[in-house]
C-alpha cells in the first residue's frame, strides 16, 4: 500500500506542477521602476508567421514544454525578403550580350539553389524572377535544351552545364539582370 501511495504521489506531482504554471500565464502586466509594463515570467512575445503580428505566448509547463511554436521575437522586426531576375534570350549575334532585337525565350527553365531551392519557367518575354527570398549565397542556372548553346554567363559555377550566375541577395535586396544567352 505504501508503495502505491508513492508511486501515486511521483505520478500526479507533475501534472500538478504544470496546471499551476499554465494558469500563471493569464497573469497581468506588471510595472517596472521606471514605469514601464513589463510582461509577466509565464508569457514572452512572438512574431505569428501568419499575420507578423506579435503576441503573447505562454512560455510553458514545469519541463519547458513549449504551446505551439515560437521561433520569431517580437524585439526584431520579420526579415524582409529579397529577389533574383533575368531573361532568357535568343544570342543571334553568338556575342555573350542580349543586344536590341534580341528576343526572350519562353518556357525555357531556370533553377535556383541555395537557402531556398526553386524551379521556374519563363514567361512570354523570357523573363523569370524567384521572389520571397532569404538573404543568403545562390547558384542560379539554365535548363539545357538539346541544340541550343548557351553563349551567357561563361562564370564557372556548379550548373550542370558548368556555367550560370552565384550571387549574394542581400535582405530585402533584388539582383537582377542574370541574363541568359542561347543559339540553337
């Protein structure tokens, strides 16, 4: 009997302990000495994904144990996103440079690695553009098409064609003009 009584007591001081702290979430705002509201111990603020709105978030039971998840801080501001653009064209001048009259390509493909690994198609005009991006290093290459030859870039890179663009985007920042030439 006096082993149950134990072994009760280890089971549901826990569970206790935690109901007690998820209750002191609800705590209100105290001041600080020099009169700003400073929040409670049981919550922090967090960035929602969803809205960037900051709210208050309960910071969890006696082990730590985190309700829902919370990996953006209201103290910064949400990262702001940057871009790569280019155009795809026909090099009739076999030159390495769109030069005027030379026209975009369409549906040609173009694929991006790097903190965010993407694939996108062209438009009428051969222009792409990868948006919503983090800052951060990326390889930015051309689809090989059979018969054509690609004329631009010719910076080695780890395309398989041995050739496309690696770029730094800043936050916020667009790189743009990564323009590439074909004949075919």
């Amino acid at each position: 009997m006096r082993v149950l009584m134990v072994l009760l007591a280890l089971v549901t001081t826990p569970f206790v302990m935690s109901v007690a702290q998820d209750d002191s979430r609800h705590a209100p705002k105290q001041k600080t000495e020099h009169g700003k509201a400073r929040r409670s111990d049981a919550v922090r603020p967090h960035r929602d994904a969803a809205t960037e709105e900051c709210k208050e978030h309960p910071r969890g039971n006696a082990y730590g144990w985190e309700h829902g998840h919370d990996d953006e801080s209201c103290d910064s501001p949400p990262p702001v996103a940057g871009s790569i653009q280019g155009t795809v064209f026909y090099d009739m001048s076999y030159d390495g440079v769109r030069d005027a009259g030379e026209p975009g390509i369409e549906s040609w493909i173009v694929m991006l690695s790097g903190p965010v690994n993407a694939t996108i198609v062209t438009d009428a005009a051969g222009n792409y553009s990868f948006a919503d991006l983090p800052a951060g290093t990326y390889t930015v290459c051309e689809s090989q098409r059979f018969g054509w030859i690609q004329t631009s870039p010719l910076t080695a890179s780890s395309c398989t064609s041995g050739y496309g663009y690696t770029v730094v985007v800043p936050a916020g920042g667009t790189v743009a003009s990564l323009d590439f030439g074909n004949v075919g």
